[in-house]
C-alpha cells in the first residue's frame, strides 16, 4: 500500500509526464516552438480534466519543476 508521499510523487510524476507529452505535441505548431500563457492555460486544463484534479495544481506542479 502506497502512503500519502508516495501518492503525492505519483501524482505529482504523471502531471509532469503528461505536461511533457503536451507540450511535445503541440510545440511544432505553435510560433517560436513554446507554448504563450494562454496556450499553458488550455494544456494545463486538458491534462486537468484527463487526470482528475485541478488546473491550479498541474500549474503548481509544472511550475515548481520549471523552478
């Protein structure tokens, strides 16, 4: 059985995983290959949805890994 720090690194990992393959699909299609905040906002609220939580928190978690 997994404990809470587990869940969370798992939870946190996936956000991340996904976050990188949306980014990767979409960068060739948009200008300068990166994605504006208006872009980051529809990204983060699909990958929301798709894994069940909010949109603020893949934000947090994109961007304490962005530093």
């Amino acid at each position: 059985m997994l404990d809470r720090d587990q869940i969370e690194t798992f939870a946190r990992d996936e956000i991340l995983s996904a976050w990188a393959e949306a980014v990767a699909a979409v960068s060739p299609h948009l200008p300068g290959g990166h994605p504006m905040p208006v872009d980051r906002i529809g990204i983060a609220r699909r990958i929301a949805q798709r894994l069940g939580c909010t949109a603020e928190r893949v934000h947090e978690v994109v961007g304490a890994a962005d530093g």
